[in-house]
C-alpha cells in the first residue's frame, strides 16, 4: 500500500525489509533529464525540420554513468515529429563529443 507507513508501540517508523538507499551505491547521484533535440532538413534525406523531446532518470557515480549507455524516452515531438515515440541512446562519451542515437 502506496504511502502507508507502519509504526510500533512508541510510535517509530518500523525498519524496512531493506533500506531503499542501498538500491544505488554509495556516493552515487539519480538525475532526471529532460531535453530538446532540433532538427533542420537535410536535402537528399528524410529528415525534415522539426524537434523531439525526451525524458529519463541517468544513475552517476562521481562523472560517469554508472550503466551506459543511458536511453531515455521520447515524448514527442514537433513538426513532422509530432507523432515521434521511441527512444534516445546516449553512447560514451570520447573527449568532447557524444554520440546521440535516435530511434523514431
């Protein structure tokens, strides 16, 4: 039962079976993101001007995901992307760049 807590006799909190801030190691941060990706068209392509937006939650140890590649989901989209749903794989990064995979 969602948001119902039992307590013993003197009124404390009963421990849990397991404490919920071991899910996450130690030192680690959840962050929820939450971006907008825009588009121009490209001549020759599919692509067509537009943005798609996403969301999700990345567990960081220090700097570094602690299990990437990290996906968050689209949520829609303008434009010819306004149907959009999926998702968006954020590899690696190597030095200053980053590799976005959308999959539409």
């Amino acid at each position: 039962m969602s948001g119902v807590q039992v307590r013993n006799r003197d009124s404390r909190p009963r421990p849990r079976s397991r404490d919920r801030r071991s899910l996450f190691p130690a030192g680690s941060e959840l962050w929820h993101y939450e971006g907008t990706y825009s588009f121009n068209a490209l001549d020759d392509t599919p692509l067509q001007k537009g943005q798609v937006t996403a969301r999700g939650v990345a567990l960081f140890d220090g700097e570094n995901v602690v299990d990437p590649p990290v996906r968050f989901a689209i949520t829609g989209g303008t434009g010819p992307c306004s149907t959009a749903h999926g998702t968006v794989t954020e590899g690696v990064p190597e030095g200053d760049h980053r590799l976005l995979v959308i999959e539409l």
